[in-house]
C-alpha cells in the first residue's frame, strides 16, 4: 500500500515481472515514497529451464524497473550482495529504499513440474514432498523442506522489519480455485507467505494475477509509469539475454498493462 508516514512494505512474488504487472499503481507509490522503505523479494529464478543467461537477465529487468521509478526523482545509490538467513546464502540489491531478494528457485512452469534442468525441482512439488529438496539454480543454497524455505522467507521479512511497527505484506493470492488460471509458482509463493509466523502482526494486501479481474482503468500518469516499468523490464531482458517477454502475448500484456491492480487488504 501507498505510505503516509515512515512504513516497510514487502513485495513478495514469483517472478521478476509479477510485481509491475499485477501490483501497480501500489508499489510505484511505494517506491517514489522516500519515507518508505520497499523490499521485494522475488522467489524463483523464472528461468523457464533456459539456463543462467536468461535468469540472470530477468534479474536485471527488476533492477531496471527499480531504477527507473526512483532514478527520475533523486539521486540514486546502489549495493549489493549476499546475506545468510536461516543458513542459507541469498543474493540481493538494494537502491536507496528499496531492497530486492532473489532466492533463485527453479520455475515450477505452467503445470508445477519444474523442468529437467532442474531435476523438475519446483515449489509446487517440494510443498506437496514431491521432491524433498530444492536447489537454488546458482547452487547457493539448498532447501531441506517447504517449511525450510517459508521459515527463511519469514526470517527475511523479520529482518528487514525489525523495529518497524508498521509493515504491510503485499503478495498474490494463492487459492487456485479462485484462480483457475494461475501460476503455480504464484500459488505457491502465496501459500509460503500465509505460512509465515509474522504475518499475523502485519498489515495485507493480497493482489489478482493472472485472473485479474480489475475494470481496465488506469489513470494517464499511473499508466505512463507502469509501461515505462515494464518497457525498462523488457529492453534489460532482451539485451541480455536476446528474449523478448512481449512476443508470448503482446495482446495478453497490453491487457495487464492496462489494468489497476486488483487486491483485497487484511488488516
């Protein structure tokens, strides 16, 4: 949610893109607050079984992102690195108050199988023990169960929090059946955010994807932003890595991109 007065708000999403796609205007207002504090943390690698070069690009496409809501209205300072939490080593950035996490776990695809790059690793079967382990695509770290991986998510969020009285969670809703056509890695980051044990001293904001359903109305200065978040995505991804996200479905993107976000808030 947009901030009044000094608050951290947590983008918590699957992919590198879903946060500009289905969270805006909210985390562009977020993010040009500099009372506030933004940490998004993106928990899949989105590498479609493609190999670094594209993950690594996708990446950058959500620095770029960052960089272009905030750069416009100051100065900018970049860092980054890596932090262990929970034992486990996770690579992040930061650029003046905005922090990204990249846990770099394997895309589960459209079905929730992974691929088998990936040993078919995905957060939908490690949730369900199909598989009882799940690697980083960087090999950084290893998951030794989903609840392994919710505990580090909630160790992240406990730390970038601390001493704030005022934290807001802003992450997709996962029930697949009101979802029917939902990520599954989208469900299953939701389901790892409902799993945390801060969650119930924060304020919510559980937002639509892929079923989006919100009236295509946006006003001219919040549309301007989010093409240009999404337009700075995509000219990083395809010069990186030569992928174009636009050419899966440009009708299906304008569509997003010409949608407010649709959420619900849980106080």
């Amino acid at each position: 949610m947009a901030i009044q007065d000094e608050e951290i708000s947590f983008y918590i999403v699957a992919h590198a893109d879903d946060w500009q796609l289905f969270m805006n205007p909210n985390v562009f207002l977020d993010l040009t607050n500099p009372k506030n504090k933004v940490v998004i943390i993106i928990t899949t690698a989105g590498d479609a079984g493609m190999g670094p070069q594209y993950w690594a690009a996708r990446e950058e496409g959500c620095k770029s992102s960052v960089r272009f809501c905030i750069a416009a209205h100051s100065y900018i300072n970049e860092s980054g690195g890596l932090r262990e939490m929970n034992q486990h080593r996770i690579n992040y950035w930061r650029l003046n108050n905005a922090t990204c996490y990249f846990f770099r776990l394997p895309d589960g695809d459209l079905d929730g199988n992974g691929f088998s790059v990936n040993a078919y690793q995905s957060l939908s079967r490690l949730k369900l023990r199909d598989t009882l382990t799940i690697n980083a695509v960087d090999h950084s770290t290893v998951y030794n169960s989903w609840e392994d991986f919710c505990s580090t998510l909630n160790e992240v969020v406990n730390y970038e929090s601390k001493g704030s009285g005022n934290t807001w969670i802003n992450y997709l809703i996962p029930e697949t059946n009101s979802n029917l056509f939902e990520h599954p890695d989208h469900c299953a980051t939701g389901l790892a955010v409902q799993a945390m044990d801060i969650l119930p001293v924060c304020h919510r904001a559980v937002f639509s994807g892929y079923a989006c359903k919100s009236p295509a109305r946006i006003s001219s200065t919040n549309l301007f932003w989010k093409i240009g978040m999404l337009a700075a995505y995509e000219k990083a991804v395809f010069d990186m890595s030569g992928y174009s996200t636009l050419k899966e479905d440009i009708a299906q993107y304008e569509q997003w991109c010409f949608r407010n976000a649709d959420f619900i808030t849980i106080n």
